[in-house]
C-alpha cells in the first residue's frame, strides 16, 4: 500500500518539474520586454499630409499651389485627431502587457532562484538525484549507476531531499 504524499510535498515535486519549463519561460519573457520596450514607430508632422500642407503654406497662411488639397488636409487632420485616441490605447495596452510581463518574470526569477538556492543545500548526491531525476528526466536505473546506489535508495534520498525542499521552500514540515 502506498502511502499518501503530504500536498506541500507534492507542490514542492511539481515546482522541480516545470524547472526547466519556468527556464524557457523566462526566456521568453525577457525577448517580449525587451520587444515591447522597442519604440513605437510614428509618422512625424513632416510624413503626414497635414505636415506637408503646412509645410507648403505661404507667410499668410494660404496653401501654396501644389499636389496636396485643402479637402485632403482636413480630411487628414481630422483622420489624426479622431485616432489619436486609438493610439494612446495601443501605447497603454503596450505598458500593461509590459507590465504583465515583468511581473511575471520576477515572479518565475523568485521561484528558481529559491530552487537554487535549496538545492545547492542538499547533500552532492542528493543534488545528483534530484537534478538528474527532474531537470534531466532520467530513468531511476541510469540515476543508480551514476551515484552508485540502487534504485531503491536513489527514490528515498529523492524523497529525503524533497521533504528537506518543502521544509525550506513553504516554511512545511512533511512526515
């Protein structure tokens, strides 16, 4: 009969196996920020038609004679006036999305810095074990002959490191 794993262990098991997932994640996350910290590229007043009919606007204030019509400029001004709006959301959108994504991040740095940091606590051949049995997804047999234990007792030293984690990791005594 087996017996029931205490569910701060059971957390503490499922944080070692998305180790690597929560890496690539965070890979991830640190190409989106810096992304999203690209400038936004805009037109300048001289790239737009109203731009260039000001540009051609005599001393008076009257449009020189040229491509660019009256109607057209106001149609453009009044194109940019109406989605200025539009843009400001999209530049909002972008700082929350960054945000979320920072936010994410630190949380995921957190989180493996403290798997770390308890690992580097264990004894070397509970390290092994671990690393090996979660980070590298080896076979229990393959773990034994590397330490040169059985397999058997490969599984109790994973088991003895995992309640040492749990302990250090949620503040959890596991029996």
């Amino acid at each position: 009969m087996s017996k029931q794993k205490h569910p701060a262990f059971i957390k503490t098991e499922e944080l070692l196996k998305k180790y690597n997932e929560n890496k690539i994640r965070l890979t991830v996350l640190e190409i989106e920020i810096a992304e999203l910290d690209k400038p936004i590229p805009a037109e300048s007043l001289e790239e737009t038609i109203a731009g260039v009919y000001y540009q051609r606007a005599g001393e008076g204030g009257m449009p020189a004679s040229g491509a660019v019509s009256d109607k057209t400029c106001n149609c453009a001004v009044a194109f940019r006036r109406a989605n200025s709006e539009v843009n400001h959301d999209i530049e909002w959108q972008i700082i929350c999305d960054k945000a979320n994504a920072e936010s994410e991040r630190d949380a995921i740095v957190v989180e493996l810095q403290k798997i770390d940091a308890v690992i580097e606590s264990l004894g070397e051949r509970q390290r092994v074990v671990v690393r090996e049995f979660y980070f590298n997804g080896r076979d229990w047999e393959s773990i034994a002959r590397k330490v040169n234990y059985s397999k058997m007792q490969c599984q109790r030293l994973r088991d003895k490191a995992v309640v040492l984690m749990t302990k250090a990791i949620f503040n959890t005594v596991v029996i």
